[in-house]
C-alpha cells in the first residue's frame, strides 16, 4: 500500500506545472487520459490502466504520452496484474529512452520481478532473473535514490541462494 501511494506521488510530482488535461473541443487524447484519471481514484483501475494506454497511443506531447504509459503500469500493478505492469513498464523503457522518468521506471520492473519472488525452494528462476536485473539497475543507474533499496534486496537474494 505504501509504495502504491509512493508510485502515485511521484508521477504526481514529475508533472510540471501545467495540467495534462486541456480542455478544448480538439483535445479528445486528453479526455480519454482524463477518463482513465476519474477511473484510477473511483478504484476502477482495469479501465483506468485501458484508458491510459488508449491515451498514450495519440497523445501529442511526448512527455504526456510516457506519463499516461507509466499511468497505465501503475493501475495494471494496483490490481495486482505484475505482468501487465512489467510489460507496461518495459514498453515504456522500449518507446521512451531519454524520458527523465527511465530510472525511475527501471527501478519498478526489478521491485515488481522482486515482488514476484515466492518460493526459492521450488523454483529458482524469478530469483536469478530477478538478481539478473538489479544486477544491471545497479551497473546502468548507481547512484540513483532507488540503488540503495536495490542493494538491500540484491542481499536478500544473495542470501536465499546461499
């Protein structure tokens, strides 16, 4: 619960000032982006993670569209639909390369493939996948806010395996 109210702060917070939803008779992308918003705090996180990833697909401004795809992974995570939401998050990483939010959206696919750890005694492939991919945060990002919560579990992992 609390990194979903983390997750919604910070794409709340990356936003500048101006307001993603303009309303204007041309501006449909932006109703769609407003739908799936409404949806998202009714608790309807199905449609709202459908209408974010309607919306990214046509909106204008780039920024806005990686914000609605990052939008869309959250509400895919929110009902607990992991691999929606790393896909989500990959596609995003895939589309957006140079958006400020990249470590940050990095990040989420180790922690939601780390959340998805259940039993290292029957299966070790999402722990060695898993530690595959905090490996590479830590490589490609080391000195974010987030390595430090990646090193921590990176432990863990290594503890499970010993």
């Amino acid at each position: 619960m609390l990194l979903r109210l983390i997750f919604l702060l910070f794409i709340f917070s990356c936003s500048k000032d101006e307001a993603l939803y303009k309303p204007t008779i041309k501006s449909e992308p932006y109703k769609i982006y407003k739908e799936g918003l409404d949806a998202m705090n009714k608790g309807e996180f199905f449609f709202a993670a459908n209408k974010f990833s309607e919306a990214e697909k046509i909106l204008p401004v780039i920024e806005h569209s990686a914000k609605a795809l990052l939008m869309s992974s959250y509400c895919f995570y929110s009902i607990n639909f992991h691999d929606d939401a790393i896909s989500s998050l990959e596609n995003f990483l895939r589309k957006y390369p140079a958006d400020k939010n990249v470590p940050y959206a990095s990040y989420l696919v180790a922690l939601y493939n780390y959340e998805q750890i259940l039993d290292e005694k029957k299966d070790l492939k999402p722990l060695l996948k898993t530690k595959k991919i905090i490996e590479e945060y830590l490589i490609e990002y080391p000195e974010t806010d987030y390595s430090l919560d990646l090193k921590f579990k990176l432990d863990l992992i290594k503890n499970q395996l010993a």
